[in-house]
C-alpha cells in the first residue's frame, strides 16, 4: 500500500515536473523568440533608414548642382532624381562635370 502510495506520487512528481520544464521552456523559447525579432526588425530599420537618409543626401546635392549648372529644373527632372537609385545618382553626378546641356546627363 505505502509502496504503491510512494511510487505514484514519484510518478505523478516526474510528470508534473517534466510538464512545467516543457511549459516554462517553451515560454522561454518564445520570450527569446520574439526579443530577437524585435532587435533584427529595429536593426533592419535603422539601417534602411540611413540607406533612404543618404540617398535623398545625394539626390539633394545632385539636383542643388544641376540647379546651379542650367537653371531652374522642371518637375519632371527633380521628380526622376529623386526616385532615382543610389547607383543612378553617382553616375549622373560623375556627368554633371562634362555636361554641356541637361539632356547629357540623362540619355
């Protein structure tokens, strides 16, 4: 009887330990889970944020050069270089110092 007592309460013991081991493991798995996502999601944005920030850096100075060079731009021309990618922008920068008209810089 004492015996029997003993070893189901050891049983029923291990169960309910091997049951919040399980419960606070996957508790903890999710807490670290979702700590790491928050960092990489902050981490991503931080760093598109600068790309965005330097590119718009670029597009400013490109369209303050052509402004000097050949006078007031119409929209159409500032709206392209401000959509314009960063590769895009260094090369028609690199065109502004040979450019005799506006067009040179864009075909």
């Amino acid at each position: 009887g004492i015996e029997k007592g003993i070893e189901k309460g050891i049983e029923k013991g291990i169960e309910k330990g091997i049951e919040k081991g399980i419960e606070k493991g996957i508790e903890k798995g999710i807490e670290k889970g979702i700590e790491k996502g928050i960092e990489k999601g902050i981490e991503k944005g931080i760093e598109k944020g600068i790309e965005q920030g330097i590119e718009r850096g670029e597009a400013s100075i490109l369209l303050r050069l052509l402004n000097l060079k050949f006078g007031q731009l119409d929209a159409a021309i500032v709206s392209r270089v401000e959509k314009a990618s960063e590769a895009q922008l260094f090369i028609w920068s690199e065109r502004i110092l040979s450019a005799e008209k506006l067009e040179d810089i864009f075909h």
